[in-house]
C-alpha cells in the first residue's frame, strides 16, 4: 500500500492495486500494519457503508466534537465521487482549507482523514457505495457539520448539487469568530 501526503499536513490518500487474473480480481482494503506510519496506534471501531443513488448529490460535511473526535479511512466500492476533507484543527496552518480526491473502485484510493476535519462527498456517477473504517463510535450529541456551500470554505464541487439531506441544507454557515476544533 502506497501513502501519499496531501497539502495538508495529516491529510492523506492512500493507494494499493487490485491484482487480477482470469477469475476475477484481489485488493486489500485494509493492512493496520501497512498503514501504521498515517494511523499509529488507533483501532478501527465502526465501520459503514453507504449507497447514493443520484449523480451530482453531496453528503456532509460531517465531522464529530472531541473527545469523539475520529480519523475515517473513506474508499469508494463502486462509481465515482469526489471525496472531500476540510481542515478545522485549531492553530493549523491549513485552517478551513480543503482537499478533494477523486475515488473510484478501479484507481484503488482511500482518503485518511484525521481527527479535526470535516468530511464529505460528492457523487459522479450513480448508486456510487461507500466504505468508511472509523476510529472513534458515533456519537449523536457530538456531531457537527458545515454547509457544503459555505462561501469561506468556496469548495469546487464538480457538479450542482442536489439530493442533500435536511440536515445537510440546515448546517450552519461557519461563524466568523470560529477559531476550530482543539483536539
């Protein structure tokens, strides 16, 4: 498995090709030990997944309040979307810029998003299913979330959006006294 680093610091996509013969195809999703040097010593405690049917919909930005603070390792296991991660780590030097990747079951990437950013994603191509490998337990009281049209954070989504859910058209514009996130 291959780690490159991102423009921002912590931020990282992490790559590994799915080997193929006659019967079909193997790729690792996961190896705790390849991936050591990007997640230390956390554990994987939650996994999920998700399903999006329509091209151009926008789930998130999400992210959760420490101490529920996670690190996501986020793949793609089928169609295409543009993977997104904002940085909200207080005193970064990086402080609510983003980085987005293109994910796709053929280019074998997976965004590692650390605590302290906000998460999200954009579909390109239709029913595109998501893996997501967390670190920390879902906690309700805890999660947080930013408009994914937020003039300060001025992501280039690819497409329009559409298909957002209520929560995520109702998430708060960032406060202009907002300093972010201490972990």
């Amino acid at each position: 498995m291959n780690i490159d680093a991102t423009p921002i610091e912590g931020l990282a996509v992490a790559s590994g090709g799915a080997r193929a013969d006659q019967r079909g195809s193997f790729a690792r999703l996961f190896c705790e030990r390849e991936l050591a040097p990007v997640i230390g010593a956390r554990r994987i405690l939650q996994s999920n997944l998700s399903r999006t049917n329509a091209v151009g919909a926008v789930r998130g930005l999400h992210f959760q309040h420490p101490p529920h603070a996670e690190m996501k390792l986020v793949r793609c296991l089928r169609g295409r979307v543009l993977d997104v991660a904002v940085d909200l780590r207080a005193g970064s030097a990086t402080f609510l810029q983003w980085f987005g990747e293109e994910l796709t079951p053929g280019n074998g990437r997976m965004m590692i998003i650390p605590e302290g950013f906000a998460h999200g994603f954009q579909v390109l191509e239709p029913d595109s299913e998501m893996l997501y490998l967390h670190t920390a337990f879902y906690d309700a009281p805890s999660e947080g979330g930013l408009r994914y049209n937020d003039p300060r954070l001025a992501i280039d989504w690819p497409l329009p959006a559409v298909d957002l859910s209520e929560r995520d058209q109702h998430h708060p514009l960032i406060p202009t006294d907002f300093a972010g996130i201490t972990l």
